[in-house]
C-alpha cells in the first residue's frame, strides 16, 4: 500500500533532514568532450545553502566538475529520493579548506580528506532540487528551481 503523498512542507522538513544527516550521495558528471557519463559515491556535508564534496583533485569527477562546472547528486534510496542539480561555485584544495569546514566536514563523514595529499573540495550549489517517494509524489517534486526554494 502507497502512504498518501506528503504535504510541501513536510516534504522540504524531510529533505533537510535528509542533508543534514545522510553521509553519503552519488555524484554524476560527464566528460564535457565525449560525454561520457561518470558516477561515484562520495561523502557529503551540506551548510544549509551548499553541498560540499570532496574527491582526489585528479579523479574524473573533479575533471568534469572544473570542466562544466556542473553536478547531478543523488542522496537516499530510491523511494525515498532527493535529486539535486547543481553548479560548482567553488573548488578548495584539502590543504587550504578553513578548519572549520574540514573540521565539520571530517565529524560528519568520518573521514578527513586533510589527512591525505592531493584531495579537492567542491562546494554545488542547487540549481534544482526534487525529492518524492512513491508515484503520488511526482507532482509538485521540485522543491528548489532556479536556486530558489520554491517551498517556504
């Protein structure tokens, strides 16, 4: 049996819950000469306006990220969906991120890419984001368009 489809505001309560408390997404980029698709899982923090990813600085992902300076995430499972679109406002190496955001970003994931040499951070701004469940859900799944929530 489907449950009934969410309110918009219990809907955006639950994808915050959702930012604040997941650790990881799937991070999806194309290669901007062949298009070719790349998808890897990477940990995340979000400040409340961004994500934050961070991946060796030489990996595909990053290639593509400073190269179109666009990102699909995925966080949850399948029925239980936030997808983001969004761009790179900006790349910090391991090394020169503040410690307050290495700091945060290590407490959340458990890991602390600060430790290691070579690794980059990105913070995505959403462009777009739709989070649904079931079916009954589809109508009304955008609840960030153009950067903006479109649920108060």
């Amino acid at each position: 049996m489907t449950p009934p489809a969410r309110t918009p505001q219990q809907r955006k309560a639950d994808t915050l819950r959702r930012l604040e408390n997941d650790v990881d997404t799937w991070v999806a980029t194309a290669d901007p000469e062949t298009g070719t698709p790349y998808l890897v899982p990477l940990s995340f923090l979000w400040d409340g306006v961004m994500v934050l990813i961070c991946t060796p600085a030489t990996s595909p992902t990053s290639r593509n990220l400073r190269a179109t300076g666009r990102v699909r995430l995925g966080i949850g499972p399948t029925r239980d969906l936030v997808l983001i679109e969004g761009t790179v406002e900006a790349e910090t190496a391991a090394s020169e991120i503040s410690a307050e955001t290495g700091d945060a970003f290590a407490a959340k994931t458990g890991f602390d890419p600060r430790e290691l040499s070579g690794y980059a951070y990105f913070r995505v701004r959403p462009q777009r984001l739709q989070a649904w469940r079931e079916a009954n859900e589809l109508a009304g799944r955008d609840l960030i368009r153009g950067g903006d929530w479109v649920t108060p």
